[in-house]
C-alpha cells in the first residue's frame, strides 16, 4: 500500500512537471523603456572616452600633478647646477688671462712629451 501511493505520488509529479507550459514573455509589451542607452560601450567604438577626455582625467589626478611638481624641482636644480659650472669655468678663464698677461706659466696644464 505504501508503495502504490509512493508511485501514484511520483508519477503525478511527473506528469505535472513535464507537462508543456506556456513561454512566459520576459519583456512585456507595457513594460517601461529605458529613455537612455544601456548598451556596453567598447573602448575603440565611436561611443567611447575619447582621448581628450582621458588626457584631462589623468591630468587632474593628484600622482600627475605630485610627478609634474618633481620634474620642476630637478629641472631647477639642474639649472642651478649648470650656472654654477658656468661662473667656475668664467674664473677659471679670468685667472687664466690674468696669468698670460702677467707673463706666469699656466700651472692647471700639465706639460706631456
């Protein structure tokens, strides 16, 4: 007995569960409409951040600017650096017309023969 109403209850389960059921329309036809576009948008399709828009992001970004205020100060110092071997190399020469002019020899040029 058990087991006929075991099978009545599993062969109903089955009949209802393979029974042919109507397709339910997942996008009814009153259903809202998004009024902008939800499509993906590829980095090289038309619709994609243009370069300029790109360049402006990653200039206003604060890693940018910290690199843009460490390129000035190397470039500062390398200015410094320059006129200072620059107003050496004037003393050097100054020294260098005062001792031909003195008649003295030219002791920074060692002789070679």
């Amino acid at each position: 007995m058990k087991n006929l109403f075991f099978i009545i209850l599993v062969s109903s389960g089955l009949a209802f569960s393979c029974s042919k059921k109507e397709p339910q329309d997942l996008y009814p036809a009153d259903s809202p409409k998004a009024n902008y576009d939800t499509v993906a948008v590829d980095s090289f399709s038309a619709g994609a951040t243009s370069v300029d828009v790109a360049q402006q992001i990653r200039i206003s970004s604060q890693k940018y600017q910290d690199s843009l205020k460490e390129v000035l100060k190397v470039q500062e110092q390398e200015k410094k650096i320059k006129e200072e071997l620059e107003k050496e190399n004037k003393k050097k020469e100054e020294e260098e017309k005062k001792q031909k002019n003195a008649g003295l020899p030219i002791t920074s040029e060692p002789k070679t023969e």
